[in-house]
C-alpha cells in the first residue's frame, strides 16, 4: 500500500490571498535575546528569536517537574521531607526534614509560589535523589522532543550545565498544558497548605503571574503557565492565552525587569492578531471512496486535522491520493490513502484515510466484507468457503442423479424395443 493515485485537487478557499510564510526576528520588536511563540492546537511554531539558542531556564524548569510529579504519582499521596530540603535557596515554603504534605500541597506550591524546596521534596519521592529525577526529567524532555535541555536539578536554580532553549520550553509546555490538572493549576490564584506535623499555621500561596493577576500586564484570555528569575538567567516566562478556542504560548527568555511582560505581551498580540485556528476535518469523516471490482469502500479520516494559518493566507487546496496496491485482507483500520493539505505549493499537514470495515477475497476472486473480529473474519471467511464448496458437491450431485436416472431409462426403452 505504499503507491498512492491522486484522484483530485480540490480547492477550498478559506482566507484571502497572501502568501504562507516565514516570522523572523525583525518582524516584532523583542527586547529579551531568546523567544518563541507555538501554536498548542497544532505545535505549529509561528515566531522564533533565536529560539535554538542554549538559555538558563530559571524556575521555567519546574513545569516539567510538576507534569512528572502528575503523571507519576497521586495527589493524595502523603510525603515525608529528607534532610536535603535545608540546602534549599531562593523562593520556598520552609519545609522541615520529616514534615509530610500531599502531594497536591507539593505540586500548588511549586507552580503557584515556585517553591524550591517543594521540587526538592517531589524529586527524591519519585525519583530516589535528585540525580534520579533529574534523569527522569533529561529523558522525558527527549521524549517530547526538547532535544537541546539538560536538566541538572528540578527547581532550576544556577548550574552551568543546566540549560534548555525557548524552542524545547515551548515544547514542553504545549505537552504539561494538554493536562487538565496541570491547567487548573496554572490558573489558581490562591491555595492553602493546611498546617501539618512539622508546621503548625497555614500557609497561603499567592499567584506571581502578573499577565493573570490585577496588574496592568493582565491579559485577555491568559491561563499560565510559569514565571522564573535568576541573576545569571535573568527573566524567564512561559505564558500561555486562549480566545474562542484557540491557545498559544509564548516563551520568553533572558529579559530584563518588567520587559519580559511586554515581550510577552507583544508575542501573544502577534499570535492572535496574525494566525488563525482553521479546522479542515473531523475524524471518521468520509472523504472518499475506493473501487474494488464491483465494491465501494468508504474512506474516513483517521484524526481531527487543525492548522494555524496566517490571517491573510492564500486558498488552502487538499489532495486526495488513493493507493494503487492493495493486498487481502484488508484489516478495518487499514491505511488506503492519504487527505494533504497545502498552502500554495507548501503541504500543511495530511490525515490518513482508512476503511472502518474488513474485506477479504473469496475462493473465486470475489471481494467481499467481513467481521470486524479477526477470529469471527476468518471464521465467517472459512464459513462460506465450506458452504460454496458444498453447494457445488450438492451440484454436481445432482447432475450425476439426473444423468443416472436418463442412463437408466434410456437401457429400458433398449430393453423393452427388443422384445
């Protein structure tokens, strides 16, 4: 099934004519040295400031220590602090060696107030030690396709070997926000930390994020995600907005004071003011169908294709290829095409088209649908193997009787003429 036909192209006009292309640097007025702007519907980057550029993250790094911690343990988890919590600077809640908190307390704290000694609590839980989780971290981040990180500790304080890019952050980020605990997280004002073992009055926790808090930097439609300082990093922001359904998220790396709110400010306008979320199918959407012999088959769409095109794009065109070889069984789910999608002479993305029935070929070249089930398939294929077969002894039976039976009065008229 590797040859594909192209039956048509069919173009469909979404937006008016300009060409699809390229955001440089030049092209928005960012102060910090490193940004990035992606798309979280598509993962699409839309602007880039030298975006593969190694950076000190800050506290940024905590957004993949929290998405590990959610996706590695219960937040109703109970937690004791080791004795390393004391060998904690920077921003932190003050937890005591043998105090035990949830791991939800953990988790707030660590993205809402960006508390240092949380992310030390959360790494030796899951990891072991530091270096464990650590390792957990570099591996995960390779595995959404952050390949230029190394992560040496989980708070993000200074070390010369711990680094990242605001191209792998955005990343990162774009996977941590597909966690709908983690968005709820990101969006909170205020939590409280109940008192505990080691720590007998609550502890209030307050947002740092200006662009969702009553400052002049708040933002329409902001929902995260994290802010981060250190004198070598400077500021760092991941920042994260949605309108009628379409999320962006902005990196911003290295700025000075208040200027990483204007960046990011200035990005998110960018994004919402020059690209728009266009959706071009539904998933088990019918697009087509394929001829086999005297039989049709319906071909839908495999998944939901969105695109984030520019605002002024030129007509958006889909091409329907159909493959030319096709071996039996087919399986329901099998891939026999392909749906692509183009801005002028640039493809945009593709969804595959598959068949949501089985077919299979009969004893005498037949093609014809069977069950779903793979062990039913066979079985209802071998079923009405035996029953041709049959049919056709039954056939041929018959056609012995009657030849037996003029056989038979032919010798009588023989018999009887000669008397």
């Amino acid at each position: 099934m590797k040859k594909f036909l192209t039956i048509f192209l069919l173009s469909t006009v979404i937006l008016t004519s300009i060409p699809f292309t390229e955001t440089f640097a030049e092209d928005i007025d960012i102060s910090a040295p490193s940004a990035a702007l992606i798309d979280f519907n598509t993962g699409q980057i839309l602007y880039e400031k030298n975006a593969n550029q190694k950076m000190y993250p800050a506290s940024i790094t905590k957004i993949l220590t929290a998405i590990i911690a959610l996706e590695n343990s219960n937040l109703n988890e109970q937690v004791t602090a080791g004795d390393d919590v004391l060998n904690v600077d920077g921003n932190k809640i003050y937890i005591s060696p043998g105090e035990t908190l949830s791991m939800k307390d953990l988790v707030y704290s660590l993205l809402i107030a960006s508390a240092n000694d949380s992310a030390i609590v959360i790494a030796d839980h899951i990891g072991g030690s530091i270096k464990g989780f650590t390792d957990i971290m570099n591996k995960k981040a390779a595995e959404i396709g952050a390949k230029n990180t190394n992560f040496t500790n989980p708070n993000g304080l200074h070390e010369d070997n711990h680094y990242t890019t605001a191209r792998d952050m955005a990343l990162i980020a774009r996977y941590a926000m597909q966690n709908e605990t983690f968005r709820n997280i990101v969006t909170t004002a205020k939590y409280t930390i109940q008192p505990t073992n080691k720590f007998d009055k609550v502890r209030e926790l307050y947002c740092e994020n200006k662009l969702l808090k009553n400052t002049k930097y708040k933002y329409e439609g902001a929902d995260g995600i994290k802010t981060g300082y250190t004198i070598k990093a400077n500021q760092t922001l991941v920042a994260s907005a949605t309108r009628d359904g379409h999320r962006i998220i902005a990196v911003i790396m290295g700025a000075k004071g208040t200027k990483v709110w204007e960046d990011a400010i200035k990005l998110l306008d960018y994004g919402f003011a020059n690209y728009k979320l266009v959706s071009l199918n539904e998933k088990n959407q019918t697009i087509t169908t394929m001829k086999l012999d005297d039989l049709e088959i319906a071909l839908k769409t495999d998944d939901k294709f969105e695109a984030t095109v520019p605002s002024g794009a030129e007509d958006i065109t889909k091409k329907i290829n159909i493959s030319e070889d096709v071996s039996f069984p087919i399986q329901a789910g099998a891939v026999l095409g392909k749906l692509e999608y183009y801005i002028g002479d640039k493809l945009i993305g593709h969804v595959n088209l598959i068949t949501d029935k089985a077919y299979q070929k009969g004893l005498f070249g037949n093609i014809h649908e069977i069950d779903n089930d793979s062990e039913k398939g066979i079985l209802n294929d071998v079923a009405q193997t035996i029953f041709i077969v049959l049919i056709l002894i039954l056939v041929v039976l018959v056609l012995l009787f009657f030849r037996r039976i003029r056989h038979r009065k032919k010798f009588m008229f023989k018999k009887s003429s000669g008397w």
